[in-house]
C-alpha cells in the first residue's frame, strides 16, 4: 500500500498547484485525477481553450471589419474553422503536458483513476485496471465544478450542449441560442458570433453578468448589442427540445424561440458525487460545497477542501491562492489569502474585469465612498489600437481613501486588473495609485487618471 505525505484529488488549478507548492515545501506528494490529462476542467474544456478560440475569432472579425482602417486590405479572406480548432487543441495539450513535466521535476506522484474516501487517511483509487488504496496524512480535496443543470433542459451533445460542445463545433451555428447571461455564455456567444453565428442570450435576471458593477454590466450590455448579439432579459427558460433540423426552445409567458443550437450556461454546481464523503463524517451545506474552517480544514481530521467544492466565486486563480495556502499551512502552520483582493475577468470584446467591491455592495453595507472614473476615448494608446469603448471606475474610502474596488470594461482589462489587485493587496490608497508614474502612451494611464478622479481630478477630461 502506497503512503504519502499529502494525497490531492484533482489536478485541476487548485489540486496542481497545492501539489507542486507542497513538493517545494518537502512533502512526499501524490495526486489522483480521473482524466488522462492533467490540467482540471479550466485547462482542458475551460478558461484555456475558451480564451484560445476567443483570440482567434477576435482577430477573424478585425482583419473583417477593422483592418481596412489601419490601411490593411484583404482581397479574399475565408474561415478555416478546423484549423482554429487545431489550434486551440494545441494550445491545450502544450499546457497539459508541461503540467505532467513539472509533476515529474517534481517527483509527485500520479494516479489516474477516480479517488474515493475510504475511512481516516485512505483513499481509494478506481481506474480501468482495478482499484488500489493508498494512504496519506493529509488528504487535499480540490476536484472542482461541473455544469449546472436547469429543469426542462437537458443537454444531448448534439442540438442542445454546454460549453464542452459549444468549443467543438463542427462549423458555426446558424443560429446559437445561449441560456445565461453570465460570464462563460458571453464569452462563447461572443466566438461564434464573430465567426457568423445570430446569437441570442436569454437572461432570467433583468441584466447581464450577476455580480458585475451595474455601471459596468449597463456599458457592456450596450456594447454587445451594438456587435450584434441579442438580449432577453428577464426571462425564465421553461425547456428545450432538440429536433431533426433544430432546437427549440420554451420560455414562459413569450414566445418560444427556434435555433440551430442550444448552449446551456446557468453556472457551476460543486463536484463532489462519489467522493465517499460520508465515510468520513463530512456533510455538505445547502448549496453542496463543503464547509472548511482556518486554513481550510474540514470537519474531518486531516482533510482539507479548496476551489470549487468550497464556498466563494468559482475562479482558477482563487483555487491556486487557496491551494497553496492550505499546503503553506500544513507544512509551515500559517498560510494566507486576501478574499478582498481577488480579480474576476470576463474576455468578451471589450473585456471586463473587477477586483473588490460594487458600487451596490458599498451602499448596501453603508460604506461611505468616493469615485473616479476615466474614459478609453481620452487615452492615447486606446485610440492608436482603435479601442476606445469603456471606461476604469475606481472606488475609495471617503474618509481614509484606501480603495475598496475597481471596474474596468475596455481593452485588455484583464491585464489591467492586476496593477490595481496589487495596489489592494498592499492597502494603497487612490493618491498612492494616482502618484505613481505609468509609461506614456499606455493603457494604464486609465488607470492612474480614474484614481486621480477620486479626489484632485483626472488631468485629460
């Protein structure tokens, strides 16, 4: 019987990471995942080969319709979907297989299989060549979400799919009817509504991207509507059926909508099914995760849980932060992450990303606060790329002025998210973001310029 210092369950973004971190701190480390790939659902179906097909597409629809206005002409241009595609694979197995270089760099140790809890420290592994049981010390549950369902909608891998499918197809869709407004049904509506697919996206709340900042969700909306996408807010999805020739699909008190596909994105459940939970005494919350206490200890001795199966936003780079943290605890007994200070981002066209609190959860907690805002339209570097929608909003304490949030929708705001993340992490203050010198002409300087807003005045509005 095989023994380990710490066993992971899942090689998803939070597993990987925990194990790496922990083979670095001089644990004997094993980690079990039933897919021959390492990498989780974010790497293999998920946030990599997404943002690789949302390149492509992006850069498909510019050479259309953005081109000519840099003085670039295309006589003839035509979409060769396999070989974005192939692309997109390659993209993912270059990942996947540095993931099983760096176990090996490593010396961790691989089980492929499914791992069950089996009792205090034990761990069975099932996999096409028999079952085995290994054993640990500490035993790191990081196995992740799955697609959630909705009533009257199940998936069939053909008409009506998920985001699994909807990175897979054949060919674009003539027309795609997404459900869900959210982040994963924006982006995958944005690909193929770039490469020629008529989009629609039905949304059971009246806006889109539950979460954002308002101001930010009401820009976005506006935007997406100007590309071509259409909205239905709203609106409770009752069913959808798939035919021989298309879906169809059910909405109470409208009209039902026919389409080519359907593209099922309601959110996330955790995975948890089959882990042999109650082998150990742990119990699930209403909502499925499991509960963890400090450092992310469950109810049960030496087993721990980060990522998707515990409470939070389901977000890879959250998992990384709680895995190593959890293992840093194990190994050292202290181990840290600032849940104030985590990023979300949304690569649409323009892309949107946040950090810290709304403007709604401000008023809500009764937090007095100051705003700046700044436009893309007045940044030099925005209108030498031609991307001028959006705008950055920075959100301070009123009294102390230590920044509480920032919105960015605009270009490349995922990248832009990060300065203001580390100005969060470290306490600063709006003046401290507005004193410090960005490079000229660059996008940042939306950034310096919205937190000048705050108190002393953006300088180019």
């Amino acid at each position: 019987m095989n023994s380990h210092d710490l066993l992971v369950i899942g090689a998803g973004p939070g597993g990987y990471v925990a194990a790496i971190r922990a083979a670095q701190l001089g644990m004997n480390v094993a980690c079990i995942e039933k897919e021959s790939r390492l990498g989780g659902t974010c790497l293999r179906v998920g946030c990599i080969p997404s943002k690789a097909l949302l390149e492509s597409s992006e850069l498909y629809h510019e050479a259309q319709h953005g081109f000519e206005r840099h003085g670039i002409k295309i006589d003839q241009m035509s979409l060769d979907l396999d070989a974005m595609m192939a692309r997109k694979d390659t993209v993912v197995d270059s990942l996947t297989k540095g993931i099983a270089g760096l176990f090996k760099k490593n010396k961790i140790t691989h089980y492929q299989g499914r791992g069950r809890l089996a009792g205090p420290g034990k761990v069975v592994v099932s996999s096409s060549e028999g079952e085995q049981t290994v054993t640990a010390k500490h035993i790191l549950i990081a196995t992740g979400s799955k697609v959630a369902r909705l009533p009257g909608v199940e998936p069939d891998g053909e008409r009506i799919g998920t985001s699994t499918e909807a990175l897979c197809y054949s060919k674009p869709p003539e027309h795609l009817v997404v459900i869900g407004g959210g982040v994963i049904g924006l982006e995958l509506g944005s690909v193929w509504r770039r490469l020629g697919s008529q989009v629609t996206v039905l949304e059971y709340l009246d806006r889109i991207l539950p979460g954002t900042d308002a101001e930010v969700a009401d820009a976005a909306l506006k935007i997406f509507k100007k590309q071509g996408i259409e909205f239905h807010l709203g609106c409770r999805v009752t069913g959808a059926e798939s035919k021989k020739k298309h879906a169809r699909v059910t909405i109470d008190g409208r009209d039902p909508i026919e389409c080519s596909q359907v593209l099922l994105c309601t959110g996330r459940v955790p995975m948890t099914d089959g882990l042999g939970l109650e082998s150990i005494g742990i119990e699930l919350d209403k909502r499925g995760r499991i509960p963890v206490g400090d450092h992310f200890k469950t109810s049960a001795n030496g087993v721990y849980a980060v990522g998707d199966v515990i409470e939070g936003p389901m977000l890879a780079h959250k998992a990384e932060e709680e895995g190593i943290a959890c293992v840093e605890a194990i190994a050292t007994g202290y181990g840290h992450i600032d849940y104030n200070a985590i990023p979300s981002v949304a690569y649409t066209h323009p892309e949107i990303a946040s950090v810290g609190r709304t403007e709604e959860q401000l008023k809500e907690a009764g937090i007095d606060y100051k705003k700046g805002k700044f436009p893309f339209l007045a940044n030099g570097r925005a209108k030498a790329l031609g991307q001028t929608d959006g705008f950055v909003k920075v959100l301070a304490d009123a009294k102390t002025d230590r920044i509480l949030g920032v919105h960015i929708i605009g270009p490349r705001a995922g990248d832009l998210i990060a300065e203001a993340t580390a100005a969060m992490t470290f306490g600063a203050s709006s003046e401290d973001l507005a004193r410090t010198c960005h490079a000229h002409p660059t996008l940042p300087e939306v950034v310096k310029e919205a937190a000048m807003a705050v108190t002393t005045g953006a300088i180019h509005s």
